[in-house]
C-alpha cells in the first residue's frame, strides 16, 4: 500500500500532532510504502514571513527523523520540491466546480478563527486533491474531522477520470484511532492556533508550567470525580500502562485525590516519553546538512513519481510537452 501525509509547517509541533498522527504514520512505514511531505504552499495561507517558513519546514523534517521516521523506507520531503504539484492543481482547478469548495468547512473554520479570506485558503481542497493523487495513493492517513478532505479529493479525482480518462486512483481515508484526538490545556482539542498546546520537545520547568496550567473544575479534593471529562486523565490515557490508569480511574471515582496529583504523573510521563525523541532531536540540530540530504533524496524520489504521472495527464488533456530537457 502507498500511503501519502502532509504536515503543515505553520508553528512548532505539539504532543497533539504526535498522538494524533505523527505516532501512526511511523507505525504505517513499517509495512507500507510511505510519502510524508511538509506542506509549505498549504503554510503560505498562513505564514508569510520567508525566514520563519524556512525554518519551520526544516524543523518539522527533524522532528520527523527525531521520532522515528526512517528515511531508507520512507520518502520524506518538501511539497516545493515537487512543482509538477502546482501544475496538476491547475488541471484540477479546471474540473473543480465551484460548489464543491464552497462546502468545504475547512475553509469556513478557518475564515471564522480570523485568516484572511485568500484564494489560497478557498482553492486549499484543489492543492490538496494534487498532493496526494499524483502520487497514486492509496491510502491517507486522516482524522475524523479531516474526512471530508479525501472526500473532495476523491470527487476531483472521479471528475477528472471521467473528462480524461482512467488516471487517477480513488485513494481512501484511513481514519486515525479516536482516542487520538487530544485536549489542550484549555481542554479544547490542541491545536497551534488556539495557543492552547503542549510542546513536543519541552522539558524541565518549562514543561512542568504548561502541565501543571491545565484547567480543571472546581470539585473539592474529597469528592469523587468523573475522569472522562479530565483534561489530565485524558492525557494520561495516552501514555500510562492500562494498569496504572485502572488505578487513577479508581481514585477519580472514589474521591480523596487532588488534580495536582494527576498534574505530576502527566509531567513525568511526558518527560520519559518524548526524553529519547529529544535527544535524537539535539544530534540532528546539530547535524543540519544530514536533514537537508534526506530532504533531497526526497524530493528526486518523490519528483520521479510526480513526472511519470504528469506525463500521462498532460497528454490526457492534449498537452504534452513537445520538448526533451537536456541530460
């Protein structure tokens, strides 16, 4: 199976990314033939500051590394190093109706959140839609409310199949575990635009102060309480061995322990999980042209698939390119 992720490289990634898909695509490489890219034209909607764009792009590709991500089984690159990507969303924009991005609820979310109403973020579905089929996917890894986006993708798709002809695969949604969905510390879902998240890569004090600053109720120590509505039992479900957790659930709903208590654990846990990824993360800040090379290595790996799929668009639509580039 092919399976195709983007990454947007708007803002530092948080233990919300991680649970919620990072940790998946590294166990979806295992058995799988896996493109991962940072999605850096999807960032311009958002981050239009050159020096922070950079940045951020080579920071998501490290922390990719720095979890896991094994760049001899994996392709992992840069959307920019692929312009036929750009070239196929003009096709697509072509057979694009317009009704079709104007339910897109991404687009309304966002608009709603303060983003400026651009085209880039109204066409977003269209960018989409080419990111992951030229690469013939079969397989997108999504969370349930990112559903709707291989739903577009897959109406682009049979659009354009039935103007042009059999080319592109019908990719389906692989939909990530529910209980990856993961609060903030305002107990919202995490998210880098509420400013509500937790740093991948925080340690010590500064770790422990975004812990310990999750909101809870008001429920006096003595008095039972309901773990399913806890910001930090939830957070806790993601790390802690099923005993452990059958053991704080009892005293949830026994009564005589303090939030602070669940604060702790949650710290403590956060540090011995992420501690290796961390200090895999330190070598390779320190080694910047390894992340470069693997991006490289990438992107041609990547681009040869791209270029074999455009040459049969581009001759499907009755534009094939009449030239042969130099070797």
């Amino acid at each position: 199976m092919r399976i195709l992720s983007g990454i947007q490289p708007s803002g530092r990634l948080h233990i919300g990314n991680y649970f919620g898909a990072m940790r998946q695509h590294l166990a979806l490489q295992a058995e799988n033939e896996a493109f991962y890219f940072m999605a850096s034209y999807h960032a311009l909607t958002t981050v239009q500051d050159p020096k922070e764009l950079r940045a951020l792009t080579i920071g998501v590709a490290t922390d990719y590394l720095a979890l896991g991500l094994d760049p001899k089984k994996t392709v992992l690159f840069t959307q920019q190093d692929v312009p036929e990507v750009t070239e196929l969303t003009w096709m697509f924009s072509c057979v694009t109706p317009m009704g079709l991005l104007e339910r897109a609820t991404s687009y309304k979310d966002k608009v709603a959140q303060g983003l400026m109403a651009n085209h880039g973020l109204f066409a977003y579905p269209v960018l989409q839609a080419a990111d992951i089929l030229i690469y013939l996917a079969d397989l997108v890894p999504v969370g349930q409310d990112q559903k709707q986006h291989i739903e577009i993708t897959r109406d682009i798709a049979q659009k354009f199949n039935n103007q042009f002809g059999e080319i592109f695969k019908i990719p389906d949604a692989y939909i990530l575990e529910e209980t990856a969905v993961v609060p903030g510390i305002d107990g919202k879902k995490m998210s880098k635009s509420y400013g509500n998240d937790i740093g991948m890569f925080e340690e010590g004090k500064a770790l422990r102060k975004m812990v310990m600053s999750i909101v809870t109720d008001s429920t006096p120590v003595e008095e039972p309480k309901d773990p399913e509505t806890s910001t930090p039992f939830l957070l806790l479900k993601l790390m802690a061995s099923p005993g452990e957790l059958a053991d704080w659930e009892e005293r949830y709903r026994t009564g005589g322990m303090g939030y602070g208590e669940v604060k702790q654990r949650v710290y403590e846990l956060l540090e011995e999980t992420f501690a290796p990824f961390r200090e895999r993360r330190k070598e390779l800040e320190a080694d910047p042209d390894y992340v470069l090379d693997v991006l490289r290595d990438g992107g041609l790996r990547a681009r040869a698939v791209a270029h074999t799929t455009m040459e049969q668009v581009r001759d499907a639509v009755g534009l094939p390119i009449s030239y042969k580039p130099a070797p």
